[in-house]
C-alpha cells in the first residue's frame, strides 16, 4: 500500500479572520428579521393542528407546490 504524507500546516496553524463588525442599520436590520422569524413561529406553533392538512409549511407563502413527489401549481 502507499505511504500516507501529512501536510506542513493544519487547519489550526492557519488563522482565522476577525469577524467584521457590522454597521448599526445592518445590526438594528438583523435584529428585527430574528424578532419577525420568532413571532411567526410562535403564531404557528399556536395554531390548531389541521386535520386531513397537507402538512408542512404554507405553499402560498414558501412556493412549495410538491405534495408526494407530485407538483401541483393552481
């Protein structure tokens, strides 16, 4: 069998970028996308479970038309 060669450096040896530090809009930006994803989890987690449902996430609002490998666009 052949001989295994290991590298000079690891990825430990090589350094890691300091995070750019982001401007006051993008930072207020990020903050109110979180809040809105976590309200609309908990409205979702809120709801009744359908019966007889589809399943999964709304198709009007993620454009997943697919149900059991079948595409169905109305």
């Amino acid at each position: 069998m052949g001989t295994m060669t290991v590298p000079d450096k690891t990825a430990a040896d090589t350094p890691v970028p300091a995070p750019k530090k982001l401007p006051p809009a993008a930072q207020r930006a990020l903050a109110e996308a979180e809040a809105r994803r976590r309200q609309i989890d908990a409205e979702i987690a809120a709801r009744p479970a359908e019966k007889g449902g589809r399943g999964g996430l709304d198709p009007n609002r993620y454009g997943d038309w697919e149900i059991k490998g079948i595409t169905a666009d109305f």
